[in-house]
C-alpha cells in the first residue's frame, strides 16, 4: 500500500492538517509505505509525520507570494502565477512523469492542483483535501485582470480531476467544485504538559499565553507589550524578544500541538491549524485580523461560534486595550474541546480509493 501526498509549502497549516490525517491513516495500517511530495524541509516534516517516509523535493503550488503573514502581494502573485501557467502543459507531463515512476495507489493533495493534473495524465487515482483551494484565492485577488481566465480554467480543471475533494470544517465554500465531500475538523490531538513547562520555567501559578503566527514569516513587537501580573509569553527563539516575561518555547522541544494544550490563550492570526488545534485543546485565541483573506470569514465565524476567539487590533499593543483583551480571555478561561470528527471521516475516504496490493 503506498500513498503519495502532495503538501503545499505555503506556511505550516496544510502540512498540519495533512499531518494529522496520515499518522491516522497509518496508524490503521502500519504497513502503509509513504512518499511526501513538498518543498518543505525534510526537519519540518518529521515534527508532524510519524514514522519513516520518502520524501520527493518538488514545487507543485506555492499559494501567494506574500509581503508576511498578513499581507498579499499581489502584484508578484500575479506575475508568479502568470509564468507558472505559460507553461502549463509541461509542467503537467513533468509531473506525471515523476508520479509515474514513484507509482502511487493514491495521489492525496493538499492542495497543489499541478499534482493532481499529473495523476490525472499518468493514469494515478487521486484525492483532494483542504479548507480551500487556490483557484478561489487567485480569483479573490487576480479575477478582474485580462490572463485570469485561461488561468482559473486550468486550475479549476486540475482540482475536478481528482476523484473526490474533501473539504473539511471549516472551509470556504468551493462552489465550482463537482466533487466535494464534507468532512468534519481536522486538527492533531494535543497533550497538555503543564507541569513540564511550570518545571523547566519556573512559573509557578503564572498563566502562559503561545505567541504563534504560522509558518509565513511577521515578527509581532512582544517588547511593546505591557507587563501583565502573573502573565508569560511563549514566543520563538528566533524573534529574540527582549521582554522580561517572555521565554522561548524551543527548549521544551516539544511538539506544537503539545504546546497548544498547555497554555492559557493562543495569539495568532486566522489560519485553520492554529484556529483548529486551539478549538480542539479548548484554548481561548485572540487573533490579528487578516480582512483581505477571503478565508478570514468563515475561520472567524467557526470559531467564534465553537469555541473562544476575539480579534486583536495590532494598535492596541501598548494601550489598556491590549491588556484588558488579554486578562478577558485568560478569565473566560477554558471551553470544552471540538472533536476532530474529519480525521476519522478522511480516513474512511481514503481508505476507500486506495488499493490494499502493493
């Protein structure tokens, strides 16, 4: 049985969700051979997938150029975008070229719509799986402009090729979509340490607060933040936040979802693996909006209604503001935890389409 997932490189989540669907996957049959297909780093994907896989360095989506994490530039998206298509009918025969030697009982993507072009030529069966899907996105950004149609035709094609897209909880809507299957929330399950981090950290009865914005880079400006009684921040080494309350969740070296589970409150930013993960570990978030993102919406209005979440104006960091949206989420305390239905539910799916014959 071999399974090959195609894993876009853009930030983190889709390497999260896809994470948690595969180790489940795998889980159920331990002989499950895997081959990942990503320009992510071999390091990165060993802190999500479990067990040994083959991984095959490839470029097959890259989402939107960004200015960070909060920002498009769309300008450079549509000229990416542009030269990638000029060429389109190569980089599909490239492709299934390379599907065709590694030769897959399933192509999962998740959600480069260029690999499932390629199953589609080698002959492969495949599958979709996402929240949303880069069709929608260029077309939210890039639909008015004179080259957009022939693009979106092509990518809209690519995504109806595959056997089955399943669209989990919670998604944008897809409407172009003749295959769609809904699935419930995918998000990996966290196990909350608490007494590590008090441990190693020495604190005490102090509430942690996880200050994580995804895989794209933004620095938020944590030495702006007010001193808060009895409040820490658990930020990334690499921000070198000088910050008397701050410390580095790097040397727990503990998984994320781990650390989700673990702390108080989450601020991030709208994102599906971020906004799932806390929902599921019953963690109030307050997030920096993001009001061009046509996903934002739904993100927000999911969580609001399942679990705990407040957006954060990044004005307000040094204001009472700030401080009082900080202690509100701390005080509303924990919710009870979102089940991750879709896991199951994809697993189902795939367990369905893939052969069990080498």
């Amino acid at each position: 049985m071999h399974l090959l997932a195609a894993i876009s490189p853009h930030g983190f989540g889709h390497l999260a969700q896809s994470a948690a669907v595969l180790n489940a996957l795998r889980a159920r049959y331990p002989e499950l051979r895997l081959t990942l297909r990503t320009a992510l780093s071999r390091a990165v994907l060993e802190r999500r997938i479990d067990g040994p896989f083959e991984l095959q360095v490839a470029t097959d989506d890259f989402g939107m150029v960004q200015h960070d994490a909060l920002e498009v530039d769309v300008e450079a998206s549509a000229q990416r975008y542009g030269g990638f298509h000029r060429q389109w009918d190569e980089r599909v025969d490239r492709v299934a070229g390379e599907l065709r030697e590694v030769a897959p009982n399933l192509v999962l993507a998740d959600i480069p719509y260029l690999t499932l072009a390629g199953a589609e030529r080698a002959g492969l069966p495949s599958a979709a799986m996402c929240c949303l899907n880069w069709a929608d996105i260029y077309r939210h950004y890039c639909g008015d402009r004179p080259e957009a149609g022939p693009i979106l035709g092509q990518m809209e094609v690519a995504y109806n090729s595959a056997d089955l897209f399943l669209r989990t909880e919670p998604s944008m809507p897809m409407g172009f979509l003749d295959n769609a299957r809904d699935i419930g929330p995918i998000m990996a399950p966290g196990r909350n340490r608490r007494p590590e981090l008090d441990h190693a950290f020495n604190t005490g009865g102090d509430k942690l607060v996880l200050v994580a914005v995804g895989g794209i880079h933004l620095r938020l400006p944590v030495e702006q933040w007010p001193r808060i009684e009895g409040v820490r921040w658990l930020v990334q080494r690499g921000w070198q936040v000088e910050h008397p309350d701050a410390i580095p969740f790097e040397d727990l070296n503990l998984p994320f979802t781990d650390l989700v589970a673990s702390c108080d409150l989450l601020i991030t930013k709208p994102g599906y693996g971020s906004f799932t993960e806390a929902a599921g570990n019953g963690i109030p978030v307050l997030y920096i909006p993001r009001p061009d993102w046509p996903e934002s919406p739904y993100l927000e209005q999911w969580l609001t209604q399942n679990g705990s979440a407040e957006p954060l104006s990044p004005q307000s960091w040094k204001s009472n503001q700030f401080r009082q949206a900080v202690l509100r989420s701390l005080q509303a305390g924990r919710h009870p935890p979102v089940p991750a239905t879709g896991i199951g539910q994809a697993v189902d799916e795939l367990e369905k389409r893939i052969a069990t014959d080498p």
